[in-house]
C-alpha cells in the first residue's frame, strides 16, 4: 500500500549506462517515480512528472525552455518568485521579459504576436515562451486560457501554466494544449505546510527530456522522504480541495458584504471579475481569496486581531493562513498596500467567520 522510502546515493552497475537506467541519485530515485506517476494521471499527462526540490526550481527549469536571446511574457500580477526569477534572469541577458495584463486577452496575445515576429531572425523554433498563473497570485485575475494557449502555440510560442492555485481536480492546461504545467508541491499536493518541492508536468517526453536534463545537470533534485510525505498528502487531494473551496465560498460571500472590506476577489463570486471565464474553463473555484482593506494599517490590524488564522507566507495547507502581501518588498507596486490574501483551510467554517469578524470588527471600531 505504501511505496517504500529509498535512502541511496548511488545504485550498484557495471558496463555502459542505459538511458533511464539507475545509476546515481541525482539522476532518479525509485521514490519519486509513484509521486512524478500520480500526478501526471491527474493532470492527463501522457509522460512522467518531474518533481524539484522547490516551486522555483521547477520555475527555473520551465524557464529554461526558451531559446537564448528569446522573450518571456509573463502576467504583471504571478508568484512574485517566479517574476524576480524572471527579472534577475533577464539582466543577465538571457532573455527579455515582457509583463502583461493576463486578463486583457487581445493584449496578451499582441505581445506573443509582438515577440515572436521580433525574435524570428534568432533562428529557434519557439524563441518565445509564454507564462501564465490562472488565477493569479495575489490578485486572483482570471486568464482566458484555452483562448491564449491556442494562439500562442498557433503562433509558434512554448506555453507554461502555473497550476498551483488550481491544482488538477480544478483545471488541466495540457487538455487545452499547454507544453508544460509547473506546480509548487508545497501548497495544495502536499498539502499539510511540511514541505518545500516543485514539480513540472510536460505534455510530451520531447519537452520532457529537456527538463529532466536540466534538473540533472543543474541538481535541483528533491529528498526522497520529502517525496514521500507529498505522495502521502496527494492521497486526501479531493477531500482537501473540496472542503477548502466549500469553506472559502462562504467565507467570501460574506467578506464581499462587509463594510471594512473594499473588494473581496473570489471567482466564485458572481460579482467576480474573472467568475464567467472560471466557471466555463474550470471545475470550482478554489480556496484562495484576495480583499483590499484600503490601508496597510487596516490590513495589518486585521492579521493581527485573528487568533485561528495564521499569519504566514505560503498556501494551500489545512490550515487557514492569512497575510498582507505588500510586507514583501519583491511583491510588485500595483498590489495594493491593503491587500490581503487569505488560504482558506478545512477548519470549520463558523469558526473561522467568527475570527475574520472580530479581527474586522477591530478594524471598524465596532459592527459590520
């Protein structure tokens, strides 16, 4: 029932080394196969997984896939890691970066447009690579993705998808035909906030064999009792996502009515900017929600005043976090300073309502 734990350096071999053959432990380890196997069945994946040791290493791999010289277009608004990745990575010159608005789909696809027929004289078959976060994070914009995955590969682009606030059971990228999905295991596969690993899903063993080259050469390999803990949580996957969602549902529903709150974004609100798009292209909504207090101070006053939420970095656990994204100075300016998001966990919910109306009852200086 439980695929064993295999703790080895090395793997005993003689003669010349066949292609996928064991040989040493930055190559393969027979733990991470069950994990690289179960998630690629969940995002209908015809070729392995690969897992990293971190979200950003499989972010550097994915990365990795444009041609020298070539353009990275990227959501204004994704996971600040992989946007400073990307900006540090293009002073070096290794590629350009363009930001886009990744809900403003004619000006997403101008830019693929834009850059491929710039960086044509390279040579490269796909000079371009375009990166998409649906829903964003921190700002839970929704991408038109089957939309902008048809055109940027009509158009001759490599198109990687974060998955990770999705997770499969919510969205599969490779079914609209996305080269790569990336996904920080450390949030909802994993699930229980005790381990830091990535993983890339690639739509074919071409794309595959180029990044498991670069996780070998560049050693961003994962610890095999890591892997294990992530297999072991991606068995409570569905009960996880369905009762955070469940939860986060309810709980925006009435963060959108509240008077200390300037704007709630949860695409499963009807009034939700992106909530059409999600509802047509996804199957929930998710767990993440984003609200807008107006001020740093008010923000900070609410983190401060809940007891059952957690103030800390990271998402996707069972437990439920809570936390002002502008106190990371890596996030971008047009996050509001107010902004707060919140990872809603499986606790129950009128627990959790009833800390969030505290805290925000701190905030009013009084009721709702």
């Amino acid at each position: 029932m439980n695929p064993p734990i295999t703790l080895s350096s090395t793997y005993v071999g003689t003669g010349a080394v066949a292609s996928g053959a064991r040989a040493y432990g930055r190559y393969s380890n027979p733990t991470w196969d069950p994990f690289e196997d179960a998630l690629a069945r969940l995002e209908g994946a015809d070729v392995p997984a690969l897992v990293y040791g971190s979200g950003l290493a499989a972010i550097a791999s994915a990365l990795d896939l444009v041609a020298p010289g070539g353009t990275v277009i990227m959501p204004t608004h994704t996971y600040q890691g992989a946007l400073l990745g990307a900006q540090e990575t293009a002073k070096t010159g290794r590629f350009d970066l363009v930001t886009v608005d990744v809900e403003d789909t004619q000006a997403v696809i101008a830019a693929v447009r834009s850059a491929t027929e710039a960086k044509a004289q390279l040579g490269h078959e796909r000079p371009v690579l375009l990166w998409i976060e649906s829903p964003t994070n921190p700002m839970l914009e929704v991408a038109d993705l089957p939309t902008l995955v048809e055109r940027a590969k009509a158009d001759g682009a490599f198109v990687v998808v974060d998955n990770t606030f999705a997770t499969p059971l919510l969205q599969r990228p490779l079914e609209s035909g996305a080269d790569v999905v990336v996904h920080s295991v450390t949030k909802y596969l994993a699930g229980h906030s005790d381990v830091v690993l990535g993983a890339c899903v690639p739509a074919d063993a071409t794309v595959r064999d180029r990044l498991l080259h670069h996780r070998s050469i560049q050693g961003a390999i994962a610890g095999p009792f890591d892997v294990w803990l992530a297999l072991r949580g991606l068995r409570t996957l569905a009960l996880r996502v369905e009762r955070s969602g469940q939860n986060a549902q309810m709980l925006a529903e009435r963060l959108a009515d509240h008077s200390a709150v300037q704007e709630t974004r949860f695409p499963g609100l009807r009034s939700d900017p992106g909530h059409d798009r999600a509802a047509a292209q996804m199957d929930g909504f998710g767990a993440i929600i984003a609200i807008d207090l107006g001020s740093a101070a008010a923000a900070d006053a609410l983190v401060d005043g809940c007891r059952l939420w957690t103030p800390a970095t990271s998402l996707g656990g069972v437990e439920s976090l809570i936390e002002r994204r502008r106190r990371h100075t890596a996030e971008p300016e047009t996050v509001p300073e107010g902004l707060v998001r919140l990872s809603v966990g499986i606790e129950d919910v009128e627990d959790l309502w009833a800390d969030l109306e505290e805290a925000l009852e701190s905030v009013t200086g009084g009721g709702a």
